[in-house]
C-alpha cells in the first residue's frame, strides 16, 4: 500500500452561523492547546470541579449530578433517556420536529414503549393536547425539547409543561441543546429531573463534553433500576465512580475537550448568564427583524420565536442549496438547509454563543441581502441591512 500524500491541515476561517457548531472564543482554542494531563492527574481533578461548579452556574441548578459527557450532545442525550427509561416504561415524546424523532428512537432502544404528541412542525406542543396526552399514556417518563433546532421554535411554557408532567408523576427530561446559555434555562426553579445540551451551541466549545444535569429524583430511579441500562459507556452509575467523590477510572476523559469547556463557561460566567441571555436575545432579535423588513418569513410565530436559531422560508425564485452554496464560497459564511419535513423549506440561521455578534449578523445580512437580490428575489436588501443595523443601536 502507498504512503498517502497528506499535506498540512489547514481548514479554512468560517463564520459558524448555521444550528451549531458556533465560532469558539479565542480564550477557549488557547485553553485547548495547552499541555495534556493524565484524565486522573490530581491537577486534572480540580479542574473536574471548577466545571461541574461552572455547568451548575450555567443550568442554574445545585443539582450534585452534573457533569460533561464525554461525547457531543447526542452523547448526553442518550445518558439521559437509556439511564431514566427502563425496559417496560411508558415514555410520551414531542412530535413536531427532528429532536423530537431522535429521542424517540433513544427510548426504543432503551425498552420503552412510545408515544408522541404532535403539532405541525414549526409549532410549539400545544398545552391542551399535552395534557390530554398525559391523561391517556400515564408515562413514566416525558421528553420534553426546550429549542427545537430543526424548526426554529422555542417551546416557552415549558416549565407549566414540567409541571403538568409532574402532576402525572412522570419524569421529565429536557433538551437544552440549542437553548443553554443562549435563553433561560432554570432547572431548578423549573423542577426539571434531566436536562442535557451541548458545548458546542451557545457555550461555544467544539464539540467532545457535553452538559448534562440530573435531580436526586431522577438519580434515585436511575440507582434503583432493576436492570442495567444497556449502554456502558453511558451508565450513570458507571460515570459517577469517576465524576463523583471517588474519582476511580471509568473511561479515559477528553482532557483537552474538558480544557476548552472550562474556559468557554468561564466566559459565560465572566459576561454573566443573564447578559447572555439579553445579548442573544437583542442580537438575533434585529437579525430577525432586518430579515422580516427585507421581505423574507420566519418558520415560527413571535411567540413561538428561538433567538438562538432563526429558522427563514426559502423565498420563491431560489433554492436552499443556492444560499447555502454561495454563503460559503462568495462570503466565507456557514448556515444550514432545514431537516426531515422541512428540507428544502427553510434555511437555519443560528445567532450562538461566541457568533452571537453584531459584526456577524451585519454581515450576514448583507451578504444574504446581495444574494437574494442577485438570484432575482423580490427583496428590499437595504432596508433588511438598515433595520438589522438600527436594532443593534436599540
């Protein structure tokens, strides 16, 4: 066999404004490119610490089991749903969007018996049709997604939700993947038993340790599982001999990964979770509005509105794979075509983390502007341009 001819790697510099991953803060890449510990170094210990106390700063919660996965999202997703749902167990999971379908499929996997909840896609669960649902499943367990990231919708009374799922006696866990760090997330004042997300969103850390938060509810049903969860990697009870008081070896941790998610909660902690929270809000809210004044629509109602992911209606006259395409290779800019029902439909513009800048909605709102105009759209580029540009000065 040949030696293969591999050059240097040199990915080229994107404005990361698609559903994830965003653009990381300097601070953080330094912070990864430090010398590497041993996963059981006693300095490597403290630094277990320091993030266990910085994700429970950020999920606003004294929960004791919180922890970074070692994996993406999916990863503490599928912690969360394979240790909470037991062979045999009811499970009700929304049914209006991509996440919704995953979690489903997660809790097959794990042995429970699923029902959904639908609304169109584009929609936030309706509160009547979700209790209904309760009254006729009884579930044990109910996934609930906070920022749907394929519609664009927030589901915002999601804490009467949890409630009303509490009132059934049922668990609940949350995805919080698109919304931690970008809107409020309160997992305790909202009583949530699981809650898990990403680094790579609005925490803005590349991807490898992901977030993930659990009640003493919720880890008093995982401790008294009458069978194993069918994952080990993932076991709970597994991971808490190396993320709890004994810090025995489990699995050797992603050192450098844990490295940068350190120092991009650190930020988060710097600016203040709430100045997170209001700058991603006014910062995607003028985006939002530039657009809306440039001609184009939003796939979600106000009310129904995600900061951290705009999700637009492809115009008539071009096509997603046109923007996208152009984006890229005209502005160096990176967003995404929408999924499952609505491929083809909508473009995903995400407004996280270290992205969430007025420099980079500007731009992209320019660049967008110039395309649309180009391909022969019916739009106003310079009034969008000029209402995302008033927005940031509000």
């Amino acid at each position: 066999m040949d030696k293969p001819d591999v050059g240097e790697l040199k990915p080229p510099e994107r404005v990361l404004m698609g559903p994830g991953p965003s653009n990381a803060n300097p601070r953080v890449l330094s912070a990864m490119h430090t010398t590497i510990v041993g996963h059981l170094d006693p300095s490597f210990m403290d630094v277990m610490d320091e993030v266990q106390d910085l994700l429970r700063y950020t999920f606003r919660t004294e929960n004791e089991w919180t922890l970074p996965v070692s994996g993406t999202g999916s990863a503490s997703m599928e912690a969360a749903f394979s240790n909470l749902v037991e062979p045999g167990d009811t499970v009700l999971v929304p049914d209006n969007g991509y996440f919704g379908d995953r979690m489903a499929k997660m809790s097959r996997r794990a042995g429970g018996e699923v029902s959904r909840v639908a609304a169109p896609w584009g929609e936030p669960l309706d509160r009547a049709d979700f209790e209904e649902a309760l009254t006729e499943v009884q579930p044990d367990v109910v996934g609930l997604v906070h920022a749907e990231t394929s519609t664009g919708v927030l589901q915002s009374d999601l804490p009467e939700l949890v409630d009303l799922a509490h009132s059934h006696d049922s668990y609940v866990i949350v995805d919080a993947v698109t919304s931690l760090a970008g809107v409020p997330v309160k997992v305790d004042e909202w009583n949530i038993d699981a809650c898990y997300s990403a680094a790579q969103k609005c925490i803005s850390c590349p991807p490898g340790a992901s977030p993930l938060t659990l009640s003493d509810r919720a880890m008093d049903k995982i401790l008294s599982r009458d069978t194993e969860p069918r994952c080990w990697y993932l076991d709970l009870k597994e991971l808490e001999t190396y993320w709890g008081s004994d810090r025995s070896y489990h699995h050797t941790a992603p050192v450098t990964n844990i490295f940068g998610l350190r120092e991009a909660l650190r930020v988060i902690a710097e600016e203040g979770i709430e100045n997170a929270w209001e700058r991603h809000h006014r910062v995607s809210g003028a985006f939002r509005d530039g657009l809306e004044e440039m001609g184009l629509e939003m796939n979600s109602s106000d009310d129904a509105w995600l900061p951290t992911l705009n999700a637009v209606r492809v115009p008539e006259g071009v096509t997603d794979d046109t923007i996208l395409r152009r984006l890229v290779e005209e502005y160096n800019i990176e967003v995404s075509a929408g999924l499952g029902a609505l491929e083809g439909e909508i473009v995903r513009i995400g407004c996280m983390g270290h992205s969430a800048r007025p420099q980079n909605v500007l731009y992209l709102a320019n660049a967008l502007g110039d395309i649309l105009e180009d391909e022969g759209v019916d739009v106003d580029a310079g009034a969008g341009v000029a209402a995302v540009s008033e927005g940031l000065q509000d």
